[in-house]
C-alpha cells in the first residue's frame, strides 16, 4: 500500500512517545458504564423477543386449520370448532418472500366467526393495530367467543393498489390458537429501554476511548 | 412561354456542376476568404447600387471586429479563470478557446460536430475520464513502483528550479483523537522540543481528512496533524505551546458591505502582531476543522461537510499572555492584511480534480496527469523548495479548506452517479488501516516576505508556467468583497420568509434539511456592521 513519502508518521506521539509530556488517562468507570448499558440494552431486548416467543401458541396448539379463500376465487368451506374466550387466527405464508407482498396479504384476509348461541363477529387483517409475525407465520386478528362452537370462514378482499392484488390470487392457510399473542407492557418497556441503553453505550465507550490528557 | 423560361432556369439552377459552384461559393464565404466582386464587376454597378454594397461591406466588417473582440474578451476571461492549463486544464474546465477567432470553414465545423456526435456515442451519460498520457502504462501496474516512477519524475523537473539554499524539511504526521487534538499537538510541540525552537518550525495544521466511519465516535475520532520543521531529532523538551482558538461564527472583525472578508490568517497575524510575535516565534496558524456527517434520514441526502470552524494560533506558552484577552475586549478589529507579510493561497482543488477525483479512493495511479503533484503536500513541498522559504521567516503553512463542501466520495458508473461517506482503507499515522475520504481544498502559506522571496516566487511562477501549466493562485476567491444578505434574508421579514418556506415545504413533503443552509457566508465578520 502506498504510503505518502512527504509525511513521517510517528503515532499517536503526544501520548505515547517516550518523551510525551502528557498521557491519556482512561476512566474505567465509562467502559464499564459501556459494558453495562450494552448488556443490559442487548439482554432487554433479547428479553422482549423471548417473551414475544414465549407467549406466541405454536403451530402444535392449533384448535382448528382451514384455508383462506383466494381473492375472486372459490368460498372455502367454514372451519368449525368448540370452545369458549379468546382465539387467534394465524396465517401462513411460507413461500411468500417480499415483505410488502406479506403485508398485503395480511392486510387483504377477512374472517367471519358465527357462534352456534347466535351472533356472529368479523375482523381483518388491516385492522388488527399490530400484526404479530413469527417465522412464516403472521397474525389476521383476535375475537373472543361465547362457549359453544362456531364456524370461521377467511377470504381475501381487494386491498391497495390493483397492481399488486395478483399476490391475493392464491388460496392460503390458516390455524386458530387459543389465547391472544399480545404480551404485557413490560417486555415492551424493555425492548424500548434496551434500544436507549444501546445508544448510551456507543458514547460511552468513546468517551473512554477518548479520555483525557493528564500530564506525566 | 413564361412558365417554360421558369423550367429552364430551374433546369440550369439544379444541373450538377451549377449546385457545385454554389457549394463552392458557401464555403468560400463561410471560411472568411472571400474578398467580395471583381473588380468589373463593381465597375458595372450603378453607383446607387455601388453605394449601397459598400455600406453593406462596412457592416460586415464592423460585425467581424465585434466579434473578434468578443471572442478576444472571453478567451481572456477563460485564462483569467483558470488555474490549470494544458492537458490537465482542458481535462478540468474543457478545451481553451483559442486568443485569436480562427477562420471556420464548413469542413472544419463538421468535423467538430462529427467528432462531438462520436464522444456522445462513446460517452452517453457524461462522466469524462482523463486520455492516459503518452507513454503511461496500458497494463496492471505494481501501484508503488508507478507511483514512485512518477514521482521521481516531478522530483526531476522540479530540480532547476530550486532555491540554493533551502533547508531540508520534515513533515511529521501524527495521530490525536478529535476530542483533544489541539492539547495533543500542543503537548507534542513541547515533548519534540520544537516549542522551544519555534525558529525551526514552518507550520502545524489538521490534516482535512475525514478517518473512520460511523456516527457515534465524533469525540475519539481520530484525526492527523502534521508538524512542518527543518529540525533534527533530540531537541530538549519545552513547555508545551500555547494555542489560543478564534471562532469563526464570532464576530472578530469590522466589515461593511462591498468590503473584503478577512482571512481567517489575517485575523490570526493581527493577535500575533498584537502580541508581538514574529514568525521565528511563531508555531503555526491552523484552520479549525470540523467534519460531521449529516442528513440521511428517509427521503434525505445524506453529506458529510467539511468546514472551517475557527482558527488556532500556535506560538510558546511564554509569549502573548494575556493578550487574546484584550483583542476579545476590543472586537470588532480591522484585521488588514499586514504589510511586509506574504499570504499565498494555492488552489490544490483543481489539482485534485484531475488527479484525485475521488475522495473515497486514493491518488489515481498511473496518474492521468504525472507532471501535477499526487498529494497536496507534495505541492506544499514544492512552494517551499521553490521559494525557499525560512523556517524563521514561516508564520505558518497549512493545507486545509476554504469554504464548506460536501467531501463524499462520488464516482459515476455508467448512468448511475454514486456518493458514499466510505473511503477505502489506508494507513494512518499510528499505523492502523481505516477508512478515510481525503479532501483539501487550498495550501496556504504565510511568511515575512523579502527580496529573496521575490526572487523565489519568479521561480515558482516559471515551474507553474512551464511544469504545472498552472496558475495556483487562480480561483481561491481568497478575500472576496462581502454582500449583504437580501432583504428576505434580514430581520424579522427574513425570519418570516425562512418560516414560510419551511411550512412549505413541510406541506409539500420536500425539503429535507439544507446542511449549509446555517453556516454563515463569511468568516469571522457576519453579520455584517450595518
């Protein structure tokens, strides 16, 4: 490598010549602050995940499978099942690698639940406030039911731009897990507290790499 | 019969040899050579007619010394612009217009076009790259030996031209972190001993380069500063230098509107004069610079802006106490250039345009150009052999900015233009590789001037002449007349317009944040005194 023949290097040469008059004094106690809010931030973070993967019903929870009618294609038939309270319906989309094309596809997929005791609810993937996704998987929505069973059917809808619906042409998969995929505000406040104290860390390591000049 | 005499004049008008004989006579007097009628055919004029094509031939004639000037006004313009010639400056700013209007025939404009319709088919979206010069290397070539080569060359050229007596310098490169850069170079002045011999010392500055990546590191960031001195090594250690710092966004010096900005080395003269220190006392002047990346956010250019934030002033700590001080209670000053003081600016911008383009890479090799220098100190080098400038007769000599610019590296790949904030790997002073974008824009020197000087700069006037095809001095708008800001941009009125734009903008949804937008236009005098 070329180096500039009009320059002489001599390093970091105030501080570390053997003649230097001054030296750089290191604060331990900022890398070890560095240290700590790097911890701490990744381990909060890492917490978040674990609880968001902790709480999420696996594939082998599923109470019920069914198949989510194509945009303009053939109705599905209704999946039916028993139980009482909170249901979750999940969506599959393994095969489907544009994060906008999943987006919409959560966004476009509309469910109906009629309960046997008479009623009936619906809800959509776009209205759901934040969707949960683990792996392949992504949430449409959550309803609560009355003890007894129902008949859940899940069709995709026009959604956005005509130009991308040819990603809701497809018939997709479906499952219902018990219970709902939110967790609790403190996974959340650790996420967030852990992104801040990743950001702390970074200055606080240069400020002890920086340090300061102390005569010898 | 009428219509038949019609045909037969239109038959003659378009026989081969008649269309040849006007092609003939366009090009005749296109090329300028013509020289009108004959002589019988003016004799067979009538003498209205005569009248008439005499006027007309004075017209043309008034038109052609119109355009001759014109032609004559603008070649001169070009020169007096320009801070490159020859294959370097054509590269540059575009081929020189000629000092004298040539006669253009037809044929020579048609191969002009012909040629200029070629470099569009060969060069469709504009990015120019230098011919290589005869002789250069066609093939992969072993980077340092080229490099060397080349070097050894200007070295050569250079040779004659040479002050007797130079004294041999050193440029002493050396690692601090930006947080604490002045105290380090401060501190190395008084372990090197160079503190108590300011004699031996030509000038301190930053190194303009912009080392390392990421956002967060802007305190322990590293930053270079060279030393420049003649002298040998196991000099006593002194005390270290003192380096009183004059903010660029305070208002130091008086300056009306019309009036010349003041360099930021006039300020730092008037202290040293002020405090009595001559140049065999005086350290170095240094531009402040401060490097930030800024922008970049969604929808949002993103830059990485040098700019000269101030100027420090190196001397021993012994002298000027107290001084800085009263200059600060005194403000607004003068700051005129100081008489029997040399203040040279040399526009390494333009050097680097044709030979370093890029300021995420390094130095092109094979050069394009290999008679420019590779490297603004190289040039720095060159003024001072030349010159033969005196360690003790040096205020200071720097390489360094001028006015704030956008450093990213920007290369064009086909129809794609790209910048990036990520220079390639080079070594630095402490011998660790990382990331650099290297930029400067002006070499600066300030020294006492005297007759030897004199002689020394009608040297450096001839190598610039004949080896550089250059004229340095061009083009660094060094001490320009400064301008009120509009009345849009004073007061409460410009406050509300400024307000007005960004709603604007915000309503819009255009914009984005202008990173020169807040930096004043002037140095040291802004605002203005009314």
């Amino acid at each position: 490598m070329t180096g500039d023949p009009d320059v002489t290097p001599i390093g970091f040469a105030a501080t570390d010549a053997p003649g230097a008059l001054v030296r750089r004094r290191r604060n331990p106690l900022w890398l070890v602050l560095a240290i700590l809010f790097g911890g701490a931030g990744a381990a909060a973070i890492a917490w978040f995940i674990l609880a968001q993967l902790d709480n999420a019903a696996g594939r082998e929870d599923a109470v019920a499978n069914g198949r989510v009618a194509a945009l303009r294609g053939a109705p599905t038939p209704a999946v039916r099942f028993t139980g009482q309270g909170d249901y979750t319906v999940w969506l599959e989309l393994d095969g489907v690698r544009l994060s906008n094309n999943r987006e919409l596809i959560v966004a476009a997929t509309n469910c109906a639940a009629a309960f046997e005791r008479g009623g009936s609810t619906r809800f959509r993937g776009a209205r759901q406030g934040a969707s949960v996704t683990i792996g392949d998987r992504s949430t449409v929505g959550t309803f609560s039911m009355p003890a007894g069973a129902v008949a859940l059917t899940c069709s995709q809808q026009p959604f956005g731009r005509r130009g991308r619906q040819r990603a809701l042409t497809a018939e997709r998969t479906f499952f219902v897990t018990p219970g709902d995929p939110g967790i609790g505000w403190q996974p959340w406040v650790g996420l967030f507290g852990g992104i801040g104290l990743l950001i702390l860390a970074a200055p606080a390591f240069g400020r002890y790499r920086t340090g300061y000049l102390r005569p010898r | 019969m009428a219509l038949f005499k019609t045909l037969k004049q239109v038959k003659q008008a378009m026989s081969p040899e008649a269309i040849k004989q006007g092609l003939e006579a366009s090009r005749t007097e296109l090329s300028g050579s013509s020289t009108g009628l004959t002589d019988e055919q003016l004799a067979a004029m009538a003498p209205e007619q005569r009248a008439a094509y005499d006027a007309a031939m004075e017209q043309t004639a008034r038109g052609q010394a119109e355009a001759a000037t014109a032609h004559r006004e603008h070649a001169d313009r070009e020169h007096a612009r320009r801070a490159l010639y020859g294959p370097a400056g054509d590269h540059v700013y575009g081929p020189l217009p000629s000092a004298m209007p040539q006669a253009v025939s037809v044929e020579d404009t048609m191969a002009v076009t012909k040629e200029q319709f070629k470099d569009v088919l060969r060069n469709p979206f504009g990015s120019r790259k230098p011919t290589p010069p005869p002789g250069a290397p066609t093939g992969a070539v072993d980077r340092d030996e080229q490099a060397a080569a080349e070097r050894a060359a200007r070295t050569a050229a250079r040779e004659p031209y040479l002050a007797p007596d130079r004294p041999e310098l050193e440029f002493s490169r050396m690692a601090t972190r930006s947080k604490t850069q002045v105290e380090e170079v401060a501190a190395y002045l008084g372990s090197s001993g160079l503190s108590g011999r300011a004699d031996l010392v030509l000038g301190v500055y930053r190194v303009p380069d912009h080392i390392g990546s990421g956002v967060l590191r802007s305190g322990s960031r590293v930053v270079e500063w060279d030393v420049v001195h003649a002298a040998a090594p196991g000099l006593p250690a002194a005390a270290p230098a003192a380096a009183p710092f004059f903010d660029a966004e305070e208002r130091w010096v008086r300056r009306r509107d019309g009036e010349r900005a003041p360099l930021d080395e006039d300020l730092a003269l008037a202290y040293l004069v002020r405090a009595g220190i001559g140049p065999e006392q005086c350290l170095g002047i240094a531009r402040t610079l401060q490097i930030t990346n800024r922008g970049g956010g969604e929808g949002d250019s993103s830059y990485t802006v040098s700019q000269v934030t101030g100027v420090n002033v190196f001397h021993p700590a012994a002298l000027g106490s107290g001084v800085f001080k009263h200059l600060r209670g005194e403000r607004p000053l003068s700051a005129e250039p100081v008489a029997g003081v040399r203040v040279e600016v040399l526009n390494w911008r333009v050097i680097a345009r044709a030979v370093h383009p890029e300021t995420h890479r390094r130095y092109v090799v094979p050069s394009p150009f290999p008679y420019l220098p590779s490297t603004p100190q190289e040039l720095l080098r060159a003024y001072l052999g030349i010159v033969g400038i005196r360690p003790e007769d040096s205020y200071g000599v720097q390489v360094t900015e001028d006015k704030p610019w956008d450093i990213q590296g920007v290369s064009q790949k086909g129809p794609m233009t790209i910048s990036t904030n990520r220079g390639d790997e080079q070594p630095c002073a402490d011998g660790e590789l990382r990331r650099r974008l290297t930029a400067s824009s002006r070499v600066v020197l300030v020294y006492r001037d005297g007759p030897e000087y004199v002689e020394g700069r009608a040297r450096w006037s001839a190598y610039e002449r004949d080896v550089l095809q250059a004229a340095l001095s061009h083009g660094t708008n060094t001490r320009p007349a400064v301008e009120r800001p509009s009345f849009l941009d004073r007061g409460v009125v410009g406050r509300l317009y400024r307000g007005a734009e960004h709603v604007s903008d915000f309503v819009e949804g255009v914009g984005g944040t202008d990173p020169f937008e807040k930096i004043p236009p002037y140095r040291y005098c802004w605002p203005l005194e009314e």
